[in-house]
C-alpha cells in the first residue's frame, strides 16, 4: 500500500470523502472533481502539492497550510455533517488532594517537581473513522477507528471505552478554556500512520493466503497445459520430417504456450491484493483535564513545566522531553536546565559541550508556550 503524506493525504481523503474524486497525473499534481457546496456543480480542478510540480501544470493550485484552497476544503468537509463534536460527560474533579496523587505518577530524576495553581482545561481529541477496503478476487471492507490527542498527537488507545463509559453531551457542562491543537494535516498523518501499524498484520496474512492460492492455481494450470504440450509432442513424434501436420501441431503448440501465459497474468491479477483507505468521519472530543503549572528544581537549575492529570485514566500525562521529543514518566534536568528524560540526560553528562537546546528542544519550548494560548470558553 502506498502511503500519501501529509497535506496532500488529508486534501485527497477529503475531497473523496466528500463525495469527489482524484486522479493522479504525477507525484504531487492531482485532477479532482468536487463541489465547492451542497448544491453546487462539481467542477474540475487541478491541485499541486509541491512546487516542482507547477512546472508540469502552471494553472494548477498549490495546496499548502493555510492556502485558500487548503481552508476551503477543510470548511466544507466541517460544514457536512463528517466532522461532529462532542464533550466527554466527565467532570474534571477539585485540584485540592489532586497535587500530590499527580506528582506520584513521575519519576523525578535528582529533582522535584512543587505544583503551583490547578485549574481545568479541556483537552481536544480526535476519533477517526476509517474504512480499509481489500480487493482481490474477493471484496472486503472493515472499519477502524483511531484515537488521538490533538494536542500533543498520543494515540489514545481507550478512548472508545471513555465514551462508552462516561457518554457524551452536545454542549460542555460549564465553559472552560480549551488547549491549543495541532495542525489538521498533521493529526490525519499521526491517525493515517496508526492504522497502517494497526493493519499490517492483516495485509501481511491476507498477502501470503492470497500467495498460497496463487501458487496452487499456477501450479494447476501449468500442469494442465504442460499436459497438453505432452500430447502434442507424441502426436509429432510419429510424424515424418516432410509431414505437414508438423506445422499445424506447432502451430497449436505455440497457441497453447499464449494461452498459458494469459491464464498464469490473469492468475497473478486475481491474486493480488489492493487497500483502499478512506476516511468517512472525524470526531471532535473535548474532555475536561486538570492542568498544574508547577516548577521542576533540581540542585543547581530550575524549570517551569506544566502537568496533566487525567481524570478519566486517573493518573497523570505523559510528559514531553524537550531533547528528543519522546514522551515519558520519567523527568529531570540536564547542565542546562532544560527538561529531559534519563536517556538524553545521560548523554548531556557524557558531552559536556551540550550546553544549549537542540532543535527539537527548541521545537519542546515553543510547544510547551502554546499549549495553553487556546481561547478562553467553548461554546
């Protein structure tokens, strides 16, 4: 299975989703045919994903983030009814007695972490909805849904199970202020990536019954004509040289060798497998959470890092270490006194040169800032 990424993955399930269709011409240039509404006409446009592109097409349209074509296509695919939202029907509790349970859910490294204020915040997630279709000689679809944190992109793995707990309201249960999300293109691509790990098993089985099955056929019909070829064989063999039938036998032999040939091509095209993925829906859950804003000191620095507890898993998130980006349970502070997890603080004590923030630990500090820039109320 081939694997579109990013925008041109999520541009593509969307203008399918909604009902269009697109052809590829190139890598990165698509024909697609699409309404800009429910009752208008579908019209036929030419979309570019990569610059390079233009130059096989100069009157197509570059889709990048934040291009009007981009936004027009994520409005519509809100405005039909694919993309709904919700609130999870759970109360975030009383930050009193919350702290220090919170605190018990980290390792601190030869450090502590002291709580400040603790308020709520809803957290954004995502449940895609995606229908994985396998075509052979056969034709089977599933559904396979997948959970993600818009905020931090986790894959949540029990999500289905909190709704199906808790249940969930069309309106909150009182306006809070909401976290700050990831780019759309993105959370699709983290989603998309999830299933084919979800799915790879399935494809790897489904492939080798389908190789099994192949085998058996070919096997069957090359015996078959081989067969055949045998029998004609001994028919030449009591020809004379000079005999005319040699020719209408040979004739017949190399007829029987096509003949083998289209039914072994016709075989391999039955038996192999084709994925289509589409996606038929996204939910918008919004779960209320308890955010500590607290400081992490150790004897020679200090940081600030906020901390999630989840009232749904009852226990506190994962953290983020600002060096290689992965989430942990386990927290300390590097020579420089930037946030890490024991891997990368190991290595920062063997490379004492390693006195300031890696590009990804950059990326941590910007992400960390704009995790709680999201708008004051959801209505």
């Amino acid at each position: 299975m081939k694997v579109r990424g990013g925008i041109e993955a999520f541009t593509i399930a969307a203008v399918e989703g909604l009902g269009g269709a697109a052809e590829k011409l190139a890598d990165g240039l698509y024909t697609v045919l699409w309404s800009e509404g429910p009752t208008a006409e579908p019209e036929t446009r030419h979309l570019a994903f990569d610059p390079e592109a233009l130059e096989d097409d100069p009157e197509s349209e570059l889709v990048t983030i934040a291009s009007p074509t981009l936004e027009r296509i994520i409005a519509r695919a809100t405005a039909s009814g694919r993309v709904a939202r919700a609130f999870l029907s759970v109360a975030p509790g009383s930050p009193q007695g919350v702290a220090e349970r919170l605190a018990r859910s980290y390792r601190f490294v030869d450090s502590a972490w002291t709580p400040g204020d603790g308020r709520p915040w809803f957290c954004p997630l995502g449940l895609f909805l995606f229908r994985v279709r396998y075509l052979c000689d056969s034709r089977e679809e599933e559904l396979v849904e997948v959970g993600v944190n818009l905020t931090d992109g986790r894959i949540l793995r029990r999500l289905d199970e909190a709704i199906e707990r808790y249940g969930l309201s069309p309106e909150p249960w009182e306006p809070l202020p909401t976290k700050g999300e990831l780019p759309v293109v993105q959370t699709y691509g983290i989603a998309h990536a999830e299933l084919e790990r979800r799915i790879l098993s399935t494809l790897g089985n489904r492939r080798r019954h389908l190789e099994w099955r192949l085998e058996r056929e070919s096997g069957r019909a090359a015996a078959y004509y081989s067969e055949l070829l045998r029998e004609l064989r001994e028919e030449q063999s009591v020809l004379a040289a000079d005999d005319p039938g040699r020719s209408r036998l040979e004739s017949k032999a190399r007829a029987i060798q096509m003949e083998q040939e289209g039914r072994l091509a016709e075989l391999r095209s039955k038996y192999r497998l084709e994925v289509h993925v589409s996606l038929l829906s996204v939910l918008r859950l919004y779960q209320p959470k308890l955010v500590f804003r607290g400081r992490l000191a150790s004897k020679a620095h200090g940081a600030e890092i906020p901390l999630v507890w989840d009232p749904v898993e009852n226990t506190g998130e994962p953290a983020r270490c600002y060096f290689c980006d992965v989430f942990t349970y386990e927290l300390g502070l590097s020579r420089s006194g930037t946030v890490a997890c024991p891997s990368c603080l190991e290595r920062a004590a063997l490379k004492p040169v390693l006195s300031g923030l890696s590009p990804h630990g950059q990326r941590g500090r910007r992400r960390n800032g704009q995790m709680f820039s999201g708008r004051q109320g959801t209505k």
